[in-house]
C-alpha cells in the first residue's frame, strides 16, 4: 500500500537559496561601510617629502636672467650717401669724441658745395655794386640839395632886398614881382631835393638791408652745404667702443643707413627678460641682487619695455653702489627680482604637490606622525622656495610637499618606515 512521503523542510534547494541572500546582503553591508569610510593607500616615508610649517621672514622674488649692456649706445646713421672711399678704424676700436671712422664720398654733393660758393661770391658783388650805386645816387642828392640851398638862399636874399626897395617905391611891381616868383620856386625846389634825399636815404637803407639779407642766406646755404660735405666723414660723437662696423671700402652706403655704433663705458645696465604674467607688478624703482664672482650686487628697475613678444616684456636695470669688477658686455646674470618688502608670513616649502591641488589643499601629517589627510588650504604670494600660507595650516604643521600624482583619489596615506 502506498504511503504518503513527508517532504524536508531544509532541503538543498533552500539551503543554496538562504546562502545565497545573507551573501549577497554581506556584500552589500560591506560596500556601504567601505563607502562611508575613508579611501586609504600606504605609503613609503622614503619615497615622499615631509616639510614643517614655519613663521619665518619672507620676501616674493622671482628669478630672471639679465645680459649686460654699455650704459648707453649711440647709433652711428650716414647723415649722407655716399661712397666709402676710407676706413680709419676698425670694428672694436676705442674711440675718442670727434675721431674719424669712415670718409664717404659724394659727387653731386661736392658739386653743389662749388655751386653755392659760387652764388655767394656773384651775392657779395652784387651788394658791393649796389652798395657803391647807392653811394654815388647819395653824393650827386647832396650836391644838389646842396645847390638847391645855395639859390634859395640868393633868392631870398634878393626877394628881401625887392620888397624893401619896393616898399620905398624905388622899384617897381614887375622887378619885385619876379623876385618873389623866383624865390618861391627856389624854396619848392629845395623842399623837393631834401624830399628826394630823404627818399633816397630810405630806399638805400631797404636796399642794403636786403642785400645783407641774401648775402647772410646765401652764406647761411654755404655753411650747410659745407656741414653736408663735411658729414661725409664719420666722426665718433662721444667716447667709447666702436662696434657693429658695417662699412667696406668701395660699398654705396645710402643716407640714413646703419653703419656702426658707439658704446659708451663709464657704466653698465642689464637687459632682463620677464615673463608677462608679472607686467602689472614691475614698475620703476624695483630692486633685485645678483651675485658675481662670489659676491652679491643690487640692482634697480631702470626703465620698463611694455611691448610683449613670445610672452615676455623687458626692463632695464642698474647697479646700486659698487659695480662688478671685469663685466663685460653681453655677459649673462641671474637675478632675484623683489615683487615686495620684507616681511614675516607663515611658510611652506614649494614642491610638486601644487601640479595636483592647485594649492587648495594638502596632506597633513596627524600629531603622532603615523598617517596623512587631506586639509583645505589657502596660499598666497610665492619666492622659488616657499609659499606663503593664508589659511589652513599653523607653524610647526607637517606636510607631505612632494607629488601626489601616485595617490590618485585617496582621502588618507598611512604612511610606512
């Protein structure tokens, strides 16, 4: 007879299935707590820098380098063109104010030269012969403002006598009548020679005038075309070293043209290259110290160059004081160019942990030095060697300074000895 069989309440079937849940809501336990909780990495202490936090004094300063130039340099231009007939010199020559370098020649110019000295030779006749005529129309005016006098004094001496006589009827009207016709043409003919005379004055006045005028031009054009023939021979225009001859024997050199400079030595500035992200912050007045042979000099910002090429602007600097013994002309130096003052901030070293954090944050070491996390920070102004901390970290914190690029998105470095 068949019996009915009483099933298992833990078969296999359930038991694989019960297993199965409490696994799964283990794993899903486990990957809540591990979310909740910190990221962790070990890492080597030998292969990560730690730095101290410290209050120190601190100035922000950023290197540049600088080449040394002559104090001032003097362009040399041809003031004419010309042929180079001569060189007197050569390139690197010392010179003394006034030398000869190079003599050019120029036809046309030494032609006109002759034609001017020409013009003001036929000027200076001219205003000799006009000076002479005016001489001559002068004593012939006075002759006969002379004689004009002479008959109008007879005339009137006459004329007197008439009247005299006529007032006693001892001659008649016709004798006196014509005595006094004639005495009045004598005196209008006397007004009119002292009129001429003066006239005449006048215009030999303005006539000699003139002619002084177009003589003193006319040698004023000589002088100047003298100048311009005289400009054909370079001259070195203050004391110095003669570089950058660009003039050979037989070349036309047109006016205007380069042929050389004069560098003047009684004092050196330097030419330094600074990146443009600090345009806003150099201006005149700036200093910086390099140090030569051992020893440091201090410099000042001269002059600033505001136009930019390839991301870089110019300024030229000074010495302060003493000047370095035996520079020379296009040596190289390196300077600490000071953005401010001098004064106390809270420091960390510079390292390469910035390339990750941009310096918003860092790791910090705990009190007992066993392991690192992340802190929220704030820097400022930088020098090559450190930052200056606004905010997050106190003197005497410790922080891990070099790369984090080998820590990916950890929260926290258990560090290891």
């Amino acid at each position: 007879m068949d019996r009915v069989i009483e099933k298992k309440f833990w078969n296999k079937k359930r038991i694989w299935t019960i297993a199965g849940i409490t696994a799964l809501a283990l794993l899903i336990i486990f990957s809540i707590v591990m979310a909740s909780g910190k990221s962790k990495l070990n890492v080597d202490v030998e292969r990560i820098t730690i730095s101290e936090v410290k209050k120190a004094a601190f100035k922000e300063y950023i290197p540049v380098n600088g080449v040394v130039l002559p104090i001032s340099t003097i362009y040399l231009d041809a003031m004419e063109g010309g042929r180079v007939e001569e060189k007197y010199v050569e390139d690197g020559a010392m010179m003394k104010k006034g030398e000869p370098i190079v003599r050019l020649s120029n036809t046309d110019l030494e032609l006109n030269l002759i034609g001017q000295q020409s013009s003001v030779y036929t000027t200076l006749a001219q205003v000799q012969l006009a000076k002479a005529t005016a001489q001559q129309n002068t004593v012939n005016n006075l002759n006969q403002m002379t004689d004009a006098e002479s008959q109008l004094k007879e005339a009137e001496r006459l004329y007197n006598l008439n009247k005299y006589l006529y007032e006693n009827k001892a001659i008649g009207e016709q004798e006196f009548r014509k005595s006094e016709i004639d005495y009045n043409y004598k005196r209008k003919k006397r007004d009119l020679a002292e009129r001429i005379t003066k006239q005449d004055a006048e215009s030999n006045q303005l006539q000699t005038k003139q002619a002084g005028q177009s003589f003193s031009n006319s040698q004023k054009a000589l002088t100047l075309y003298s100048r311009k023939v005289g400009d054909l021979i370079l001259r070195a225009p203050v004391d110095g070293q003669l570089t950058s001859l660009d003039a050979e024997i037989g070349q036309s050199k047109n006016k205007g043209e380069r042929l050389g400079q004069i560098d003047v030595l009684t004092g050196y500035k330097v030419r330094v290259d600074i990146d443009e992200h600090y345009i806003s912050r150099v201006f005149n007045g700036l200093t910086g110290d390099a140090t030569v042979a051992g020893k440091s000099y201090q410099l000042r910002v001269k002059k600033i160059y505001t136009q930019v090429t390839n991301g870089r602007f110019q300024v030229d600097m000074e010495f302060i004081g003493t000047v370095p013994k035996d520079i020379r002309r296009g040596q190289t130096l390196q300077i600490s160019l000071a953005l401010s003052d001098e004064s106390t901030a809270i420091l960390l070293a510079k390292g390469g942990f910035n390339q990750q954090t941009g310096g918003n944050w860092v790791f910090k070491l705990t009190d007992d030095g066993k392991t690192a996390y992340k802190a929220e920070v704030q820097l400022g102004r930088q020098n090559p060697d450190y930052y200056e901390v606004l905010k997050g970290l106190k003197p005497g914190d410790k922080v891990i300074t070099s790369s984090y690029e080998n820590f990916g998105d950890m929260q926290e470095l258990v560090l290891k000895k």
